[in-house]
C-alpha cells in the first residue's frame, strides 16, 4: 500500500520562499521522492501559503502558478464536522494551536500515515500516523 503523506504549509514555504537553501533543498526533495505518493493538504495549507507569498510581495501571477502547482501534486480537501470536533479532542489531548490540531486531524482523517512538518512534535504517534520533521 501507498503511504499517505500530509504535507504542512512550513515545507512548502521552504520551497516557495528559498530564504534557506539547505531547508529549500531537502523540502524540494522531500516532494519529489514522494510525487507518486498520495500527497494531502487542506485549503488551510494553501491560504497559509499564499498569505506568507504575499507578504513577502509574490507577484499574483507566480502566486497563482504555485497555487496550480500545489493543485496538480496533492489531494485538496476542505473541514468537516468531524475533523473540527476530532481537533478539539486532539487540542486537550495534546495542546496543540487550533491550526495545528486543525492540520493534525486533517491527516488523521485522510488516513495518512505521516505528517510532514517542521513545527510539530516530531515523533508523535497518533493512531497509525506519525509526525515527522523531515529537516531532522
């Protein structure tokens, strides 16, 4: 079976942005490795992502373009119900931000077996999931 993989908006910021080659590089990597991979996101990574493009004043033509990109490599999905409730169980489990439990019970939902973000805790089991700081 095919492993799913829940990609956060910081590796894709790495990408976008290039303000750390080594980062830049492995994120790059990371995505490439894993493109016949079931990636996932939620519209949340991709409004996190344009909002960091346009502060640091991305043209909206190449915000556009990464916005294609994201499209054509990952499965997008919106909230339910049940991933908002399921975040609020995984916030007093594991006091997470609301963003983060937002993301975390995202890739719960999807059946994904990793979550590749920087900013989380990196090692974390949940369910049959684990967070993973791919810049470790």
């Amino acid at each position: 079976m095919t492993d799913k993989i829940f990609v956060d908006s910081n590796v894709w910021l790495y990408i976008f942005l290039q303000d750390d080659a080594d980062k830049s590089n492995i994120a790059k990597k990371f995505i490439l490795d894993n493109i016949d991979t079931s990636i996932f996101i939620t519209y949340q990574v991709v409004n996190e992502v344009t909002n960091q493009l346009l502060r640091k004043k991305f043209s909206e033509k190449t915000i556009r373009n990464i916005i294609e990109y994201m499209y054509e490599i990952a499965t997008i999905h919106n909230f339910s119900k049940e991933v908002m409730f399921l975040a609020s169980s995984l916030r007093e489990k594991h006091n997470l931000s609301m963003w983060d439990s937002l993301i975390v019970a995202s890739a719960l939902n999807f059946n994904c077996s990793i979550l590749a973000s920087e900013d989380m805790h990196d090692g974390l089991i949940l369910g049959n999931m684990t967070i993973k700081n791919i810049f470790k």
